[in-house]
C-alpha cells in the first residue's frame, strides 16, 4: 500500500504543469513584445538626446513659406565690409582685420555655430586693439568645420537686429584663417 501511493505521487509530479516562464510558447507570444519596448526606450532616448537644432539665422515664417531677409548682408556690401580671421589655437585667441567705410565700434560679436552640435556654439566679444582689428579670447574646441558670423550686435539673441553682418565658414582641418564677407543670395 505504501508503494503505491509513492507511485501515484511520483506519477502527479510528471503530470504537474511546468512554471510560465519556463514554457516555450509563452516565450514565443512575449519575446516580440518585450522587443519592441525595449527598441521604442531606445529610439526615444535617441531622439531626445539628439534633436534637430533651431535654425538661427534671419528666417522668418509667414503663413506656410520661410523668407530669408538679406538687409544685413545688403548693408554690409554697401559699406564694402570684409575682414578675415584669424585663429591661434595653442591659445585659443582669434583675431579680426576689418576693413570698410565705417566708423570701427569698440566691440563686435563673433558668433561660432557647429553645424551639428548646438551644445558647441559659441559667442566671443571681439575688442577693438587698433583701426580695424579686434581681438577676442575663444572657448569652443578649435577642430573640424564651423560657421562663423560678426556683427556690431552685442546681444547674441538679437543679431537679427543688426545694422550688418559678415559671414564665413571655416574648417580648422585644413587651415586657421577664414575671410568674411557679406553672405551672397
């Protein structure tokens, strides 16, 4: 008698249904799931780490088209405005040769834009030193490719309300130097 009942309870393991986690098809329903959550954080994640940068230059929408206003680039070719720049990036100074038919301000607004980081950009209050260059101490990582504008605008938020602006893009891999120039439509 007392085998038997052994056998009967040795026979109910075997038939006993195994553990959720441990049957295939559960696996084979969820592991798509599970997938795709996983890939939907990560895009996310992604997205919001790497985001599109505003555009900053002088766009401005109206109704559903973009327009591009070209007064500051207009003004600077008839005060015959161009400058080069120069950088020094053992001490991360650059310095401006400007030359035009205006009465030089005391300071300018060098703006730096990474084309794809704007974490990188930046500002640099260029003062006068003599008649027509300036000069400014640079914080952004000389190497690669950059944009650069100069304006009499001090307010980096208010470029737009420049009287003038020169333009130039440069890229420290092949060179330090870069002129500037009303930018052409």
């Amino acid at each position: 008698m007392v085998k038997r009942k052994v056998q009967q309870t040795a026979n109910n393991n075997t038939d006993a249904p195994a553990p959720w986690y441990r049957e295939p098809w559960f696996w084979m329903v969820m592991a798509p799931l599970i997938l795709v959550v996983i890939t939907s954080f990560v895009m996310v994640s992604i997205a919001v780490r790497h985001s599109d940068d505003v555009v900053s230059d002088t766009y401005y929408k109206e109704s559903r088209l973009y327009h591009y206003s070209a007064e500051q680039d207009q003004h600077a070719r008839e005060l015959n405005l161009a400058g080069v720049l120069l950088f020094s990036p053992e001490d991360k100074v650059v310095t401006l040769d400007l030359r035009g038919d205006i009465d030089y301000p005391e300071k300018l607004l060098l703006s730096l834009s990474h084309p794809v980081e704007a974490d990188l950009d930046d500002h640099v209050v260029l003062e006068q030193v003599s008649i027509g260059r300036y000069r400014g101490q640079v914080h952004a990582p000389l190497q690669h490719r950059w944009y650069v504008q100069v304006s009499p605008e001090m307010n980096p938020e208010e470029f737009r309300n420049a009287q003038w602006r020169l333009k130039g893009e440069i890229n420290f891999d092949l060179g330090n130097g870069v002129p500037l120039k009303p930018a052409v439509q």
